[in-house]
C-alpha cells in the first residue's frame, strides 16, 4: 500500500528549481486503484517520485480517475491542467527521507491537514530540500530575484511586500483547519498539526511537526516535536522544549488539563493534570524537591525522573529558591512509583 499522494500546484525559480508547492487534497494511503490509474497513464516507475506534469497528462489522468470512481481528485486534476503555474504528482510509495522540495511541502500538508500527527512522517532531512525563500504578498520568491522582481514592482506602481524570509510558510496560506482560532497566522508554521478547539492568541507560536490534541489555549511557544494535549493551557511567554533546541532525542510533551504558567518553561515531557508555576523552567537536569502533603521533603531528584508522571506542582520556594514538586497523591506515593522497576 502507498503511503501518501497529491496534486501539487507550486513556484519555481528561473532555474526551474520548485521553491514550493500547494496540496489542495493530499491523501494519506491513497485507494491502490488510484495508485494503478497513475501507474498507467503517468511515467511513475514506483517508490518516492515527483513528476511535473503537462495540461495534456493532468487532462488523460482526469479521465482515467473519473472513470474509476474517484472524482474529487479528477476534479482537481481537471482544474489543475488550466493551472497557469508548473503542476506536480507527488507520489510516495514509502515513508522515506524526502528526497525534494514536493515531497516534504507533502509531508507537512499531511501534518496540517491532520491526517498525520506530529512523529507519525518521517521530516528526517527536510531543511536540505527546502529553499530559503522570500515570503511575498505575490507568494514564494528565490532571494536571488527578489531585487529584481522588487524594483519591476516599483516601475509598475506597486510596493512588493516581503512578509518574511525563511524556509518555512505561514500554514494558513495552505491549509486552515476548521474549529480553531489563530490570532497571529505568520505565527504558526506549515506543518503544525491544530487540533479542533484550539485558541493561537497573538504571541503564542506552533513550529512543524508540532501541535494541538484539540481544545487547547496557547499563548506560548509550542517547538518542533511537542505535542500539547487536549484541555491545556500554555501562557503568555511560556516556552516548551523542542527537539531543534536543545532537547536532543527526548520527546517534549504535555499531556492532558495542564497549565504552563506565563513565561514558564519545561524540558521535559509532563503528564496529565500538571501545573508549572509561572516564571520557573524546568530542564532534564533540574533539582526538584518531593514534599508530602504536609509540605515536608521526601528527597531530591531530578526533574528527568518526574518525566511524564500526572498530578504535579512544579513550583518555586520564595524563601530559598529550590525547586519543589507536590502530587495530589502525596510525594510518598510517588517516591514509590520512582523507585519501582515494574
């Protein structure tokens, strides 16, 4: 069985290099007659490709998919063979190492049109196969004519407006998922994974391969890799720690009905029903202090053997400054589950 499929309309540079590509209805394991209607009319030798295609081939394929039922993408192969833009057929047998620029801008349109979760596609690579681009109100421009395409905006009465340079788009530029809110949309990045119910405000920020479970409040950073869980709540300025900084290999996440308090911070995964006091980071290596429901010390661990564990207070002793945790369960009962090797 495929792995993933789509028509992709997309910008190339003079060099005819894609700079990006648009995924109107990408498929995740797509239906094998779709596969085998490709396979015939297009020159598709199998395994990981991406084919540019011509009006005439996008019109046979249009024909070839009708005929076998499958008319939501023959209507799009129709529209796309009037596409005044360069057209490609991304086809991905295996989840692999992308191997160009429309196999990732596919990956990460899998991601924001939930059909893959964050750590469900293999992105292992992708910043060699994505170019570094000028984000335009005219769309995706190679930097290296931008001072061109500048200056014959000018002579044409226009301002050409560069809303960021970066290999990244803004995700609400290709896909807007139903049921959120996104205060901000150059906050949140191609790729990112919103769940329905979630509330971006102004300063909150979602990297790809990253997200939302579903109802959620982020007003802080969510990084690549981190996956916030439903009812959780992130405040202004908090920060979580991705993989891309600094995180190494751990996976980052916050599990259900949790609070990051504003301009807090984790570097390790919590459980459910967790709370983070404002203004304290907890990192791997961080001394914590257990203390029992009567507020007396258990003993000293580091944050890494809390990892994942529910029911914490992680807070700040405003008399010495040590890091404490308290559990709704008592200290003692969770001493014990450290120390067990089940």
């Amino acid at each position: 069985m495929s792995f993933a499929f789509g028509i992709g309309i997309g910008t190339q540079n003079q060099k005819r290099e894609w700079l990006e590509v648009y995924y109107q209805k990408p498929l995740y394991l797509p239906d094998p007659t779709l596969m085998e209607v490709v396979r015939n009319l297009l020159p598709y030798r199998g395994g990981n490709e991406a084919i540019e295609v011509s009006s005439e081939q996008l019109k046979a394929l249009a024909d070839g998919l009708r005929n076998a039922g499958i008319d939501d993408q023959a209507k799009l192969a129709d529209m796309a063979s009037e596409s005044q833009r360069p057209v490609v057929i991304t086809l991905l047998e295996h989840d692999e190492k992308a191997a160009n620029t429309p196999e990732v801008y596919l990956k990460l349109h899998l991601l924001s049109h939930r059909l893959v979760k964050p750590h469900g596609v293999a992105l292992d690579g992708i910043f060699a196969q994505l170019p570094n681009v000028a984000w335009t109100n005219e769309g995706a421009i190679d930097l290296a004519e931008l001072p061109q395409r500048q200056l014959q905006a000018r002579l044409n009465d226009r301002i050409l407006e560069v809303k960021s340079v970066d290999k990244f788009p803004q995700m609400t530029d290709y896909v807007v998922p139903g049921g959120v809110r996104i205060a901000d949309t150059a906050r949140v990045r191609l790729g990112a994974y919103i769940g329905e119910g979630t509330t971006i405000m102004h300063e909150g920020f979602v990297n790809f391969n990253a997200g939302t479970e579903g109802k959620s409040m982020i007003e802080g950073r969510v990084s690549a890799g981190v996956m916030i869980g439903l009812g959780s709540d992130l405040g202004g300025g908090c920060s979580t720690m991705g993989t891309l900084s600094g995180g190494g290999n751990i996976v980052i996440s916050v599990g259900e009905n949790c609070l990051i308090g504003a301009n807090a911070g984790i570097g390790i995964p919590i459980g459910d029903r967790c709370t983070v006091e404002a203004g304290l980071y907890i990192t791997a290596g961080t001394k914590v202090a257990l203390l029992d429901d009567k507020n007396a010390l258990v003993e000293v661990v580091k944050a890494r053997d809390l990892a994942g564990k529910p029911d914490l207070l992680f807070r700040r002793n405003s008399q010495n400054g040590a890091v404490e945790c308290k559990t709704n369960k008592t200290a003692i009962e969770l001493n014990d589950i450290l120390h067990s090797h089940n």
